[in-house]
C-alpha cells in the first residue's frame, strides 16, 4: 500500500491532463495548453511524459520506460522505479508486452500495435521556437498555417551543409495541417510516426504543452522536391546482434580510435541475440 | 491611366488615446505612381505607413486595394490570411532600420526566399536561382548568397531588404524612410538602384521619408504633412519648387544647400 494517490498525480490533475491529451487527439499535432504540475524530478528529465502517463496510466496496465532506446539508462530506470512506487502497476522491458511506452528520443523497433499508448517527452514543442521568438507570433502562425519558415530552416541547412543536416527533431506535417516538432527522435524514426497502429502523445512539462498524433494519422516530414527527406542511419550493422536495418549508437571503445556500433534499442538488440543472431563483437561461444 | 486606383486611401484616422496620430488622409494611388509623404519626426508619417500597410489598425477610414484576383477590396475587412498573402505577394514593405525587414540569423538567399516558400515553393535549386538573380539584381556579389545580413554593410543590408521584398513581383511597395541612416554616397547608389527598379517594374509605391532630395528624385506626387494632417499635395516639382503652405515653405527652406 502506497501513501500516494494512484500514479502520484492527484485525480483532479489527471482529469485535466487527460482533458488535453483528448482535444490533442481530436486535433492532431495541435499543441494543447496544459496547467503542468511541479514533478519530483527536474525539468528536462522528462515531466511532460511522466504527467502524460500518470494520467494515462490504469491498474492493469504494463509500463515499459526508454530513453534513448534503452531500458537500463538512468531516466528510464528512475521513471520506471517511480512509477511502480506510486502506482503498483507492472513494468516490462518488452515492446510487445507493454500497454504503455514512455520514452525519451526514440520510438522502438518492434512495431507497435493496436491498443498501445507511446507516450513522448518533449524538451521544446514549439517547432517555429528557434525561427521566430515570439509565442504570439508562433501560435499565430500556426493558426493561419503559416510554414514558409519553416522551409527557411531547411533551405540554410542545404545552402550551409550541401544537404538537409537537420538529423533530430526533425519538423513533420501531421494530416496535412499542423507543422509539428516530433520531440528529438531521430529522423531515422520520422516515418514510424506516419500510420502508427499505437496513440502517440507528447508531453512537454517546462513548456506546458500536450499533442498527440491518434493511430493511422497521416504524417509527412517536410523537404524540398530536388532534396527529399532521407531517414538516415550509420551505415553499419550492429555489433551485437548483426542488424543493419536498426538505428544505431555509435559507442568509443578505447582511446585509439576503437569504436562499435550497437542497436539504440536494447529490447530490440536482446530479443536478436535471444533468438541467435550474432555481430561482429559477440563473444565467442565454444562448443567446446 | 484607366479604370481604377490601385490603392484608394479614405479619410484614415489614427489616434493614441487622446493624441492625433493621424488625421483624415484621403488620397489614390494610381499603377506605377510614386506617392512621397513627407514631414517632421512625430507628424504621422509612419503612423499613416501603418494603417495602409496593415501593421496597425485605423479607428476611421478605408484603404481600398484593387487586388488581382477580386478586384477593389477593403483590406481592413479582409481576413488575416487574406491579408498575410497580400502582404507577402502583392505588396512589400520596407523598413527604415533593415534589422527590422531581415531575419538577421538567415543568409542572405534565405532572406530572399522566404517569400517564395512562403508563397509555396518547394524546388531548392530554383529557389536559389532566383534568389541569386535578385542580389545581382541589387548589386551584391554572388558568392555573398551564404553570408548572414550581419556580416553586410548598412547599404547592403538595405538593398538586400529590397531583394527580400521585391521577389515575389509585388505592385505596391510601401518604404519608410529607405535611406535613412546611410551615408550621403551609398544612399544616392540606393536611390539609383530603387528609381530604376520602380521604373522597370512599374511599379506603385508610398515612401515616407523626411529627406526631400529622396522624394524630388523617386515621388511623382507629393504630400506633406504636419500634425497629422496633410498640409499639402500636388505635384512633387510643384510642391517643392512653389510651396503654398507655411510649413512646406519651412520645410523646403530649411534644406541645406552645399
């Protein structure tokens, strides 16, 4: 028994709170106002989707917490623990078991499917935030669907860097409406957005901002005809379990130069290994 | 010289609280006629710059635009979008102070193809083609396409506004003081460079300024005002060279002759 109220937040807060996942769900990318509560953890470690999934949260639910793909990262296991403290309910490192997927810069490998809730923590919702300073001006151009900007950023990064550098956060268009700030995924997982079987919900709690992209919702990554979006990956395999079509962090191994390239999602990576596959840097086994 | 005003000006009245901005300015504005206002610092000038240009809501009065599509329609009454496109397509606006007309953290071809994004062009390479076209078109070298508005000179930073501005083929371009703040020798290139550009365009604008050598040499007409009235209007050479209102009179005669 926990001295807490179910999932920490107070049932007043997640009334509210699921008020605006609800107007984001029927406005997809639009960026709802929230009255974001103060959270026992510091802003920029995800509030924004630790109130999302308080309020999203139900006793039978199984919760599997990421960041930056992984299970095991500091964030992941603090919001996992907090959560199992505060609410009781199960958590899993398993994609396919979980009912609830919060995460931190990635959306997981294994395909999501019906009846899953992604669950996004979000830094800067704004996507015009670094071209036009103004929230009033922001939320105005987005009401007028104003979004030449927004080419403007693309059109410097092509003109500073011969091609579109911007690799995270990459802008999207959602149901050929709202211009909309994917949270720092990588544009490597820009399109697992588009079609997603799972809700997809945003939370940003500095910012105060909730939006969500509902199952099977168009949405297109914004370019140029002559220099289309590209989802970009190293171009290596995992070291570990041999994948080449999974998005990869790069990890320095030593001081000479030594490096290895492994799955940023370790459920993914360990469900490959389980299964057999084996990299370049697997330990041997001796059939000895 | 038939048919309709490109801009026809009703009875605009601006004020702050109890302070006169501006006062009942009636006046049209025919295709690829240059209007110069001119007057001392505080007479309403730019307040007037505003109402027509959209910036700032009039209490009183109309501005008519007659606009491709639709023919004469009140712009105040148009719809924000309406009038977002308008001011990104048909019309320009030039500030005084090219920080305020630049996007200062973008290069010099992102400055001038922002309109035509804005306008829905999605083809870099075309884009930038015509952005290139537009800076040689203003005098500024090819290879400056990259460099950021900071790294130019006042001069460049304000033919480079004018490029931002005139991309998208505007016929009313609103300017509002565009020398000021230049030296004497690079505002007589701007000037060149802006007669020539309204003339082979044909395009209209309204240009406010306190400068009278800037309105002899681009103004057709003129008008002048004090307090935020119009003293006076009529032909620029005319106003000038045979001024009838008092303050016009001070106003020419206070020009210093070298």
């Amino acid at each position: 028994m926990s001295d807490y109220n179910f999932a920490y937040l107070d049932e007043q807060t997640k009334r509210m709170i699921r008020r605006a996942i609800l107007k984001g769900v029927a406005v997809p990318g639009y960026q709802v106002p929230f009255a974001s509560r103060e959270m026992p953890m510091p802003y920029g470690w995800g509030t924004g989707g630790v109130q999302v999934t308080a309020a999203c949260l139900t006793p039978g639910d199984t919760l599997k917490v990421i960041d930056q793909g992984a299970d095991d990262t500091t964030n992941a296991v603090s919001i996992r623990k907090f959560f199992q403290r505060t609410a009781g309910v199960a958590v899993t490192e398993s994609t396919a078991a979980a009912t609830i997927i919060q995460t931190r810069h990635r959306i997981p490998e294994t395909p999501l499917t019906e009846g899953q809730i992604l669950v996004y923590q979000v830094p800067i919702p704004e996507p015009l935030r670094f071209l036009e300073p103004r929230e009033t001006e922001t939320r105005r151009m987005h009401a007028l669907e104003d979004y030449g900007l927004m080419h403007v950023k693309l059109y410097e990064d092509i003109a500073r860097n011969g091609a579109i550098a911007t690799s995270y956060a990459y802008p999207v268009k959602v149901e050929g409406r709202y211009v909309m700030d994917p949270s720092p995924i990588p544009k490597f997982d820009n399109p697992k957005l588009s079609g997603s079987r799972a809700l997809q919900v945003f939370g940003a709690g500095r910012e105060q901002r909730i939006y969500a992209v509902p199952p099977y919702t168009d949405v297109v990554s914004l370019d140029f005809e002559d220099h289309p979006f590209e989802a970009s990956k190293a171009p290596h395999a995992c070291d570990l379990c041999g994948d080449d079509a999974s998005y990869l962090d790069e990890v320095i191994t030593d001081d000479s130069g030594g490096r290895m390239f492994v799955c940023s999602d370790t459920d993914h990576c360990a469900g490959r290994q389980a299964a057999g596959h084996r990299g370049r840097l697997s330990p041997q086994e001796d059939a000895a | 010289m038939t048919g309709q005003p490109l801009l026809r000006v009703e009875g605009i009245t601006r004020t702050y609280g109890g302070r006169i901005g501006c006062t009942d300015v009636s006046f049209d504005l025919w295709p690829g006629e240059v209007m110069g206002i001119v007057g001392e610092s505080g007479s309403g000038k730019s307040t007037l710059l505003g109402c027509l240009a959209g910036h700032l809501p009039p209490d009183e009065g109309r501005v008519i635009f007659d606009t491709r599509a639709e023919g004469p329609r009140d712009v105040m009454r148009m719809s924000e979008p309406e009038r977002r496109m308008l001011g990104r397509t048909d019309w320009a606006f030039v500030h005084q102070n090219p920080r305020d007309g630049l996007r200062m953290g973008v290069s010099a071809g992102g400055n001038v193809g922002e309109r035509l994004m804005a306008v829905g062009a999605r083809h870099y390479g075309r884009i930038r083609d015509e952005a290139l076209d537009w800076l040689t078109r203003v005098e500024i070298a090819a290879d400056r396409i990259d460099d950021r508005p900071r790294q130019f000179s006042g001069g460049m930073q304000q033919r480079l506004q004018i490029a931002r501005n005139l991309v998208t083929g505007p016929r009313l371009v609103f300017m509002d003081e565009p020398t000021g703040g230049l030296d004497v020798s690079v505002q007589a290139r701007l000037l060149d460079l802006l007669r020539g550009l309204v003339r082979s365009m044909g395009l209209s604008a309204v240009i406010v300024t306190h400068d009278l050598a800037v309105v002899r040499l681009l103004a057709d007409r003129l008008m002048v005002m004090k307090g935020g009235r119009v003293v006076e209007q009529g032909l620029t050479d005319q106003v000038l060279d045979d001024p009838q209102h008092a303050y016009t009179q001070l106003l020419v005669s206070s020009v210093l002759q070298v």
